[in-house]
C-alpha cells in the first residue's frame, strides 16, 4: 500500500460516523429454515426475537406480512405456509432490524419499542433519540 493511499483511507475512515462500526457489532442469528411438506419452518425463531429485543408476536406479524404468508408460532419455532428460501428469511430480518430496531439517529440497537395507544414509537437509550413506527 502507498504512502498516498494510506492517508487516503485515513480520511476516508475519518469520515465514516463512528455509529457505523459500532452498530456492525450487532449480531442478528442467521436464520435456521427447514422446509417440510408446503411449510417452511424458522427453527430459530425465538432466538431470533430475543437477538433483536423485539416481542415474538410482533416479529412473526412483520415476517407474516412480508413473506406474503399465512404461518404462527409453534413453541420457539415460526411455520409458514409455503415455501421460503433461508435467504429470503434472513432478507426480512434484516430489514425488519432496520426498520424496528437500530436507532435511526446513532444506528446502535439499543433501543425500545413503546407502544403510544395505536402508534409504536422507536425510542434509543444510547442517544435519546424518538421515531414514530408505522404499524405492523
Ligand atoms: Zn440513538
């Protein structure tokens, strides 16, 4: 590596916030799919939930909807009707860790979901920072 290309990415990294190296520290289960018959069942469900501190019921409503499903929660298991890749499983995770979970200000996951009678707020504990959810 150059000299020049050195100082290049120093202040290239300079400029990343440091929001996203720490929220690149948190850790989502790739997602355990097994498909039997029509259904494909996400083992790890409840770990799943418990990673992203959200209620199960509120997680597997998102997937539901998402994955264009019919599908509950079977003990620590989600069953879906049909059948969904592993990818597109942890596809929908993901977006729903983004959409529900990290703090749209400092990106970190330390956040909580409050509900306010019909609306869901996302509220951070690390910034402070508040943002009205749409429902699920
Ligand atoms: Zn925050």
């Amino acid at each position: 590596m150059s000299e020049d290309y050195g100082k290049m990415l120093d202040s290239v990294l300079k400029q990343i916030p440091k929001a996203v190296f720490e929220s690149s520290r948190f850790q989502i289960p790739e997602a355990e799919v097994s498909t039997i018959g029509n259904r494909t069942i996400l083992r790890n469900f409840r770990s799943i939930a418990s990673a992203l501190n959200r209620a199960p019921e509120h997680l597997i409503k998102y997937l539901l909807r998402e994955l264009g499903a019919a599908g509950n929660l079977e003990g620590t298991q989600a069953v879906f009707q049909g059948k969904f890749f592993k990818n597109t499983v942890d596809d929908r995770v993901q977006r729903y860790a983004e959409e529900f979970v990290l703090c749209r200000e400092c990106g970190k996951p330390d956040t909580r979901l409050e509900r306010h009678e019909r609306v869901y707020v996302l509220r951070c504990e690390a910034c402070g920072a508040r943002a009205s959810m749409r429902s699920v």
